[in-house]
C-alpha cells in the first residue's frame, strides 16, 4: 500500500474537531470533503482512517441504492436513525446523493457530535453542490494520483528505474501495485480498462453527453499536443463540434481531475503572447494508453513532452500537499523566448525550464528577467528534479 501524505492531514483536522467541539452546545464542525478521480485511492484512504475509529466510524457507499434512499431526505430525525451512534461518518462518492450540500448541513448543524467526511470524483459535481450550502463550513483536500514522491517510499530508493516507469506508466495506485508486484502487461491492461472510459464515467452521467466518442477523439488530440500551445479552435475543426462545446469539455475534464490546463502570462508587454494554454494530463499513464505508446524512455521521440508534462504535475501534487497557494502560468514570445512553467507567489516570478537532455548550457530568457521585478528562472533536470519535487 502506497502511505499518502495528506492522510495524516486528514486525520490531524479530524482528531482537532472531535476533541475541540465534543462539548461545544453550538455545533461548529466543518466538514471535510476529498476530491480526487477515480481510483486515485480515496476510498483506501478513507478506509484507513476509519480502521483508526473502529466502532466510533461508519462508512456509507454512497454510490449504493440502499444509501441512496436512506441519505435523501431532509429529515434531520430520519438522517439521525439512518448515521447512528458513530462519531465519524464517511460518505463515498457523496455526489451520487441528491441534495448532498443541503443533506450535509442539517447532519453539521443539527448533530454536533458527527464528523462529515466526504469523497467525490469530480470537483465540478460535489463541488457545485456543496458550494452554495456549505459556505464557510467545508475543509477541502485534493487527492491526485500519489505522487513521486509518495510512490518513492514504498517501492523504490534508487529514483530513476521508478522515474522511468512514472513517465511511461503513470501513478495509479493500482497500477503501480500491479507493475511492481505483477507484470508491466498486467499494469498496461488496468490502464486501457481505466483510460477507455471508466475514468469518464462522471462527466458521462453527470452532463448526460450523447457522444462520447468527441470527448475521447479530443483527448487523444491533446495527448499528441503535450507541451504545445492548445487551440480551441483548431480543436473545433479536428474533433467537429463547436469551440463553446470544446471549451466546455475542457472545462468538465479539467475538473475532473484528467486534465491540468495552464494558462500564459502576461502584462501585456508587446511581443508576448496572451489567452494562450497549454494542457496536460494528471497522469502520464493516461496520456500514453491514449496514444498507445508505452515504450522505453530512451527511445521515445516525445521524451521532453513527457518530461515537461511529469515535473509540471508533481509540482503542482507537491504544493497540494504542502498547502502552498500559487498562481501558476507559462509564458511565451512571438519570437520565441519561453518559460515553461511560472509560480507567482508573494510578489515573486519562480520560473522554472524542464530538460531531459544532460546538455547543461542554460540561459535565462532576457526579455522575462529584464522585464519583470523579482523574476527568475531554474533549470529542471534529471540532475536536480528531486529537490523541485520533494
């Protein structure tokens, strides 16, 4: 089992708001709600932290008819019959509860010795639905893929065979799991099964889309265009629908954790570029079943794509984790200076340029660092990832 860091978060928030308001006559508990894909391992996770409360914990498969019926009502005394004597509740896959937003505020409000705990695998559905009720009440973590350095401590000290096989397969718990204790055909098989279509499954049910076959077509345009600038436009023409149904997907993919979209910088200086983006895909097992190109790295034509798209998404697991707040960005020219990726953090410019090649010639490019106060720009390698990353 892959240990992940925001569990002990998780729990530390859990342990502070039992004991803190056990006795408090105005409830005051947030909930804290998870979000994360499908099979990133919130359902693992949560089972963990429940094992911790044993009795004291009840974990309700929300995705189930039975709790479906149960949890969709406003009956505070109903609700109260249904969740029982636990301290700790835990609702799975809490989207599929009509009305969860409401639902969870009358358990919050009404019973003062419940702790909510909700997962969800989309952040545009359970969001949207605990958003509005659950103003100022909720503790939000994000949990993606385990990251590199996650996967780091439980399978592998010597970083670059596990760095490797990241870039061609991927982070999916249960994927790494069969990789390393398995076969790479068994892992190759779990990704396509996710890749195909269970891995959309929300966004399916959720928007009811007729054509799957467009979301999927779109996909694999963007694995192809890693690293590049994203026109929606030129996407509008490939795929055959209109660019306010390619931004919409975008949109609905992005929030469900499948994609990251990154938008350019700028201050309107003349020779930048502006309302560009690139995007790249959360995990890199995705990307490459979409595409179906599992090879070695070192004969891989889209290596430095790869690369990019690996730092890109560890950074940004790295600052979850971390609850470090940034805005991020790329930042391109007309005549082609560039940064990859920006932080922009406390009136300060970390730019940061990924290369996979050893050639350690480095300039920073000019017309960023002249031109912005407090900017400056690193080179990432396979000689200094891991304190980029870790």
């Amino acid at each position: 089992m892959i240990n992940r860091f925001v569990q002990e978060q998780i729990e530390e928030k859990i342990i502070y708001q039992v004991n803190h308001y056990k006795d408090t006559p105005v409830p005051k508990k947030n909930a804290i709600i998870i979000y994360g894909p499908r099979q990133a391992g919130k359902t693992t996770l949560v089972n963990n932290v429940l094992k911790k409360y044993g009795s004291k914990a009840k974990y309700i498969n929300c995705e189930l008819i039975s709790s479906k019926e149960a949890l969709e009502t406003t009956d505070d005394i109903k609700l109260k019959t249904f969740l029982g004597d636990s301290e700790v509740i835990i609702l799975d896959e809490a989207q599929k509860i009509h009305d969860i937003g409401l639902i969870i505020k009358i358990i919050v409000d009404t019973y003062s010795e419940y702790q909510i705990i909700a997962t969800g695998s989309s952040s545009f559905d359970l969001g949207h639905k605990l958003r509005e009720p659950m103003t100022g009440r909720i503790g939000t973590f994000k949990l993606y893929p385990p990251s590199f350095e996650e996967i780091s401590t439980r399978y592998n000290k010597h970083h670059y065979p596990l760095l490797e096989n990241i870039l061609r397969f991927g982070s999916y718990p249960e994927v790494v799991t069969l990789l390393y204790e398995k076969s790479q055909a068994a892992a190759r098989d779990k990704l396509d099964e996710i890749a195909s279509s269970y891995l959309y499954r929300d966004i399916f049910e959720i928007e009811k889309l007729k054509r799957t076959d467009i979301l999927l077509k779109m996909l694999k345009a963007l694995a192809l265009q890693v690293g590049n600038e994203v026109s929606i436009s030129e996407l509008s023409k490939l795929v055959g629908v209109s660019v306010h149904t390619i931004d919409y997907y975008l949109y609905l993919l992005q929030e469900s954790f499948i994609i990251h979209i990154l938008r350019s910088f700028s201050r309107n200086l003349r020779k930048e570029l502006n309302k560009k983006m690139k995007v790249y895909f959360c995990d890199l097992g995705i990307r490459n079943s979409l595409i179906q190109n599992y090879n070695p790295v070192d004969i891989r034509t889209d290596i430095g794509a790869l690369w990019e798209n690996f730092c890109i998404i560890e950074r940004i697991k790295h600052n979850s984790i971390n609850k470090r707040y940034v805005n991020s960005y790329f930042w391109r020219t007309y005549d082609g200076q560039e940064v990859d990726y920006i932080e922009e953090h406390s009136g300060q410019l970390d730019g940061y340029e990924f290369k996979w090649g050893k050639d350690a010639r480095f300039k920073p490019p000019k017309a960023f660092v002249d031109n912005y106060e407090n900017a400056a720009v690193k080179r990432i390698d396979r000689q200094n990832y891991q304190e980029f990353l870790i």
